[in-house]
C-alpha cells in the first residue's frame, strides 16, 4: 500500500467515530453500531459498552469480533467509493481499576463528552478488540489486505500520528 493510501485509512480511522461491531450471539453473526476509539498505534480499538447489549454478552461468551469503520455517506452518485475498513480481532474487557482506565477515559471523553453520564452507571465497560488483521477499501477496486503489524504502520502515516 503506498503512502497516500496508508495516510487515508489512518485518516478514517481518526476521523470517523461510530463503528459496526460484529459479535457471534448463539452462533451466528449479529452486528450493532457502537462508538469507538482507535488507540495511537492502532494496537488497539477500544468500545465502552453496557453489560445489557447484546454485542457485550457475546463478547463475553466469544471473543472474536470484527469492527467496521466506513466513512460518512457525502450522498456521492455511486457510494462504493466510500472508504471502509472491518478490522478482524479480539475483545477482552478492561476493568475500572486497571492502569490505564483513567486515561483510556479522559481521551474517551474528549472524543464524546456527551457519554459522561454512562461512567455513572455500573454496567457500562471498556473492551479492548485487539485486531488480527483487517481489510480496507480505499474507493471502488482499491482493496488492501493488511496484518496486525501492517495496520499498526499506517497509524504512524496519518494526521495525529
């Protein structure tokens, strides 16, 4: 993937900020939107969910999730150049009393200030989806397969890196 392509998919991903997050609920697929936050390196993409979603119990119950990120409908005329990207990984739960909860929630509120009231709640949890690989659509027939490590490169390309 040249530079270009790898400056906009970090883009994306600092950009965006609502995600579609697949889980397996009883074996087959389910898919919800959720916020997310991408860490600095895109070692990790992290969701703060209620105990009570569906998508958190299958967490629970089967790590594997995949998230998808695609940029805002602009109503362009043919939406298949929209970029997108669905990051493969794992999800493992993060508790409150973990060492960087209080960062990880100070960088979530300055994202979404308005989601202040579910750190309030008891049910509502950080999840940490660690990815294994991930596929991005720069625009229509512009596919990149990309590992852990070659996601983590881009994070290093983009603005705010």
């Amino acid at each position: 993937m040249d530079a270009a392509t790898s400056r906009s998919l970090a883009r994306l991903v600092r950009t965006e900020r609502i995600a579609h997050l697949a889980t397996l609920r009883s074996g087959a697929p389910m898919v919800s939107m959720t916020l997310y936050r991408a860490a600095d390196d895109f070692a990790a993409f992290y969701v703060h969910v209620s105990r009570l979603a569906w998508h958190t119990q299958d967490m629970q119950h089967e790590p594997r999730v995949a998230l998808s990120i695609a940029e805002t409908d602009d109503r362009r005329a043919d939406p298949f150049t929209l970029m997108r990207v669905s990051i493969r990984g794992d999800a493992t739960p993060i508790a409150n009393d973990a060492a960087d909860f209080a960062a990880l929630k100070s960088t979530w509120l300055e994202r979404f200030p308005e989601q202040a009231i579910n750190f309030e709640l008891a049910d509502f949890s950080f999840w940490a989806i660690t990815p294994r690989d991930a596929r991005f659509v720069a625009g229509f027939g512009r596919i990149h397969n990309l590992s852990a490590a070659e996601l983590a490169r881009c994070a290093n390309s983009g603005p705010g890196s």
